[in-house]
C-alpha cells in the first residue's frame, strides 16, 4: 500500500463526488484522479523521472498543487513541498540538498528561475500552467512503492536550526492519517476548510491527505481577506473541520458565527494556543470543541490532540493519538516522572526515517527508537 494507490481507490469509488472547491470551482475525484494521472505521465515520459527521484513543487495554494501533488505520488516519485515563501536562493539550496530533477512552479515565480537555473542547472523547471493541456493518461499509480519506501522530504529548521529535510514514507504518513481520522472521526461526509499553506507539514496531512484518503472534500479558500471571505466559503460549502492557527480563532470568536454555521470541528496546530483563546472561544462558540494538538514535521506530523469528547486542559497539548507513544525524557534518555520537566520525546510508526543526507544529525535526533523533538515539557499526573 501507498499514498497513490490510497487515493485512487477512494478516488474509483466515488468518480463524481466533490473532492476540491476552489473559489466557484469544484473538482471531483474523478477529475483528480485524471489530473493527477497526467502529470504522472508527463514526470515520467516526457521529464525522464524515475521511482524515489524527487519533485519539488513551489506553489501558493491552488487547484494545480492538488493535481501536482497527486500526480508526484502517482508517479512514484517523492514530493518535496516547497516553502512558497522562499527567495530563490533559499529553493536553490533545497533543489541541490535534495537533488531535485523536477521543479513544479507556475509564472508568477518567472523572474527567480535565471539564479535558481545557475545554482541548479539540471534542475527541470515545469510550470502548472501546462497542466489543463496535458491529455488524459491511463498510467495506473505507481503499485511497486512500498510502505517503507520514501514519499515526502519536509525541509524544516528541525531540532538544531538548520534547514534539513524529513524523510516521510508512505507507511509514517498513512499511519499519522489513519490515527487522525480515528481522533477527528472523519468520515466521507466532512468537508475541510483549508486556510494554511499545503506545503506546512500540519495542512498537508490534515488538511490535504486526510480528507482526500477518507473521500471527503477539500474547501481550499482562495482568499484570506477580509475575514468576512473566509466565514462566506464555510456557509457556502458547508465546512466541517476546521483546522488553522490559533489567531484565526480569536478573529472568528471575535467576529462571531452566523446562525447554521456548519463546523463541528476545530483544530489548533502550527503554534501554542494561549489560554484566553481556548476560553473566548468556548464562550462565544458554544458546542465547537476546539481541540490543541501538539506535532512536527518530523513526526508526519501529528503527535497529541486534545480529545474530541472529554475534558480539554487550557495549556495542554493534549494525549498521543493512536500507535503514538510519548514520555519526558531527561539528557541521558531516561523517563522522567510525571510533572518533572524534561524533553518531550516521540516513539511509533509516524516518526521519520531520517534527515536527508544527514546521518549525523538524524543519529542526534533519532536514539534508541525515540524521536528527540528538543520541545520541553512535562506529563500532568492525570
């Protein structure tokens, strides 16, 4: 099993449900799987790629990073999510560390391929504006990818500051979306709204993989401004999860919710969620649990989540969701009991292969089966 054949087997069994909405938009899991099928063809016969090559794709949110991402996965290469908000000189050291063949961008990044191309100069430059011309593709998804095989490199400061990216297989990602399907209780019914970039780590597994891998929808909302924008396209759609930072939680307790407003469901990642949010936001949004979570890249990346029903601690990053184990630990890998405070430490099948190219820092940060996060915390007694 991985990531590609997911996808196109929830894909086969609903063609003509809504998979992606984008502005007035909506794109089915047939036209997904169809998209995704021929820029598969495309990496393959025609930009020469190959099982385990890395693709890298350097977009703002849209339709084409859906269709691209699909197509990377389908191939049977790996994904390589750039930072869109990078400057050229920061992509070029990503496409050297990484050894991307392929760079999957669009027009408007025009003026930094000329310094990118000099630092990299085998590095094919693809642009998604290509894509509604490219021809319907049979090619199946790539079924020789395995589990343990790699499916996505997330460049991340890491543990030490250094730019170095995570290795994720098939298998760490397929295991942190089936634990946060079990957690959120997704069901093909859900639709999520989108607000965070689909390179961070946190959106494209909850926000991006998750809901295309249990047949939901993806709302991809296509501006951010006014906040008013945001609060129309969940009406308008019907949004359910709602997974963002937890600003954006202050602005929507703060703006209040119109009446049928359809979420069930929050999730604050990417940040701590003060307290006073927690508690704002439970008052002005009563009946919408919203959930603190704690994760990294290097873990797929969710770790904790607050329970959906029960007691949520302000404060508290919350319980490990399901295969996921996680002690306090001090400098010489001991556990530590509850209330002492020491690193936070991960164990299961979420957790990385490795940094790219880095096996020291990788020897670091992965000892004795336990990913060393260089987060501090303690365990409440409870």
């Amino acid at each position: 099993m991985n990531l590609a054949i997911a996808f196109a087997r929830a894909a086969q069994a609903q063609s003509a449900a809504p998979a992606l909405f984008w502005g007035e938009s909506v794109f089915t899991y047939g036209h997904l799987s169809d998209r995704g099928s021929a820029m598969a063809q495309e990496l393959v016969q025609r930009l020469g790629v190959r099982d385990g090559d890395r693709v890298a794709i350097w977009l703002k949110n849209c339709p084409e990073f859906a269709f691209s991402a699909i197509g990377v996965l389908w191939s049977g290469a790996v994904l390589v999510p750039i930072n869109n908000f990078l400057k050229a000189d920061e992509v070029s050291h990503i496409l050297r560390d990484a050894g991307i063949e392929v760079l999957i961008t669009d027009e408007s990044t025009r003026e930094s391929w000329a310094r990118i191309q000099t630092h990299c100069p085998d590095v094919k430059v693809w642009t998604v504006e290509s894509l509604a011309a490219l021809p319907s593709s049979a090619v199946p998804p790539a079924s020789r990818r395995r589990r343990e095989d790699l499916a996505v490199i997330i460049y991340t400061s890491g543990t030490t500051g250094k730019s170095k990216g995570a290795m994720l297989t098939h298998g760490n990602l397929l295991s942190n979306i089936e634990s946060c399907r079990q957690v959120l209780m997704a069901v093909d019914s859900d639709r999520f709204i989108v607000l965070l970039p689909l390179f961070h780590s946190f959106m494209l597994t909850v926000g991006f993989l998750l809901p295309l891998l249990v047949g939901g929808s993806i709302v991809l909302v296509r501006s951010l401004h006014p906040a008013k924008n945001i609060f129309q396209e969940i009406m308008l759609r019907g949004g359910t999860i709602l997974p963002a930072i937890p600003q954006f939680f202050r602005t929507l307790a703060s703006a209040g919710v119109p009446p049928g407003f359809p979420v069930r469901l929050c999730v604050s990642g990417a940040a701590p969620l003060p307290g006073e949010i927690l508690r704002e936001f439970a008052a002005k949004v009563p009946g919408v649990p919203l959930l603190e979570g704690y994760g990294l890249s290097e873990a797929s990346p969710v770790v904790t989540l607050n329970p959906v029903r029960g007691p949520r601690k302000p404060g508290s990053i919350g319980v490990p969701i399901p295969d996921v184990e996680v002690n306090v630990q001090d400098d010489h890998g001991n556990a530590l009991d509850p209330g002492v405070t020491g690193e936070i430490c991960v164990r299961g099948p979420n957790v990385m292969r490795g940094y790219w190219n880095q096996p020291e820092e990788t020897a670091r940060t992965l000892v004795k089966g336990w990913l060393r996060t260089g987060d501090v915390g303690h365990r409440d007694v409870d």
